[in-house]
C-alpha cells in the first residue's frame, strides 16, 4: 500500500470537513490566521483577507481556502492539519482519513491520540512486577548484611544519585563480587 500523502489526505477530507456545522467561523479564522502569521508563504494577506471575507458564505470560502491549499502543495496541507489538529482537535480526531490511517498496516507516528491506560501490558505484568519487588524486599530484609562487600565499592554507591539502603547495597555488591570472581 503506497503511503498517503497530506494533499490526498486534504482531497478525501474535504467533504467532511465543508459539510453543515464542521466547523465554526472561528474556528475557520483562527485557522486562516496561523496559516497567514506564521506562514506567510502558504496564505499571504491578501489570500487572508480573502478566505476570512464575511460577505461570501463559511462554506464556499472553506472550500476555496481547501482547494488553494491543495494546489498549494504538500507541506501547505501539511501545515493545515497542523492548524486543524491545534484549533479543532476533537473534529481532528474524527477525519476519514485519519479512520483510514488507523485501520491501515501504516505505523505513521500519531501525536493526536492518547491512551488512558498507562501500560498495556496488562495485570500479569503488573503482577509480575509485584511480585518481583516484595521478593527482593523480603530478601534484602531476611539476608544478613555480608562482611566481604568491597569498601571502594559501597563508596561509589554512596556517591550515585540513587539512594540505595545500606543492606540493600551490600546485597547487590555481594551478588556483584560472587559474579565477577572476588574482584
């Protein structure tokens, strides 16, 4: 499947975008107005005034203002997204083609929609974890401190940005030194 680009994008969106109660004229100004001011390249004054004229319908200037922008380029379409995602995100979300993005094989990057779920690992991994950290507290509680933990090595833990408990340090140094042979 080729990858589809912002023009396309703009062209199945239009429909959508250009039918009854989208968008505001707010909405559509505040667009044309980041789309003038901070890139006077894609809508220059005159193009603004023009696509914010009161005297000619919301939906024949959205029209135009879509169809210069497809003329326009991809990075211009681009740029629009942007301004639509910035000034009308819930209508954003809803846009065909970002229904077609996400049912597609596509993995484009996608800042527009955010999980509530904070891992999606699911319990088993939540509990695995648990479980993983009460049997090393049980362990560091249960196992007496051990007498051979290197002195310039309790140092260097000492001096970390993490804190580490004096028993919890000398039971990893011990596990550390069995590990590297008494080093």
């Amino acid at each position: 499947m080729t990858e589809q680009t912002y023009c396309d994008r703009l062209v199945q969106d239009t429909p959508f975008l250009t039918s009854l109660g989208r968008l505001s004229e707010q909405q559509v100004d505040r667009i044309i107005l980041q789309l003038n001011r901070y890139y006077p390249q894609i809508l220059s004054n005159k193009d603004a005034e023009k696509f914010r004229n009161p005297k000619v319908s919301l939906r024949v200037r959205l029209c135009d203002l879509l169809g210069h922008l497809q003329q326009s380029g991809e990075r211009d379409c681009q740029e629009f997204y942007r301004a639509l995602y910035i000034h009308a995100q819930p209508l954003h979300s809803c846009l065909p083609s970002r229904h077609a993005l996400q049912n597609s094989d596509c993995t484009e990057l996608d800042s527009g929609t955010a999980s509530c779920e904070l891992s999606d690992r699911g319990p088993v991994a939540f509990l695995t974890c648990l479980g993983l950290a009460a049997g090393l507290a049980l362990l560091i509680y249960c196992c007496p401190p051990d007498p051979k933990v290197l002195p310039g090595a309790r140092r260097v833990l000492g001096f970390s940005p993490v804190i580490i408990d004096r028993h919890a340090s000398r039971f990893l140094l011990a596990f550390l030194t069995d590990d590297l042979g008494g080093l």
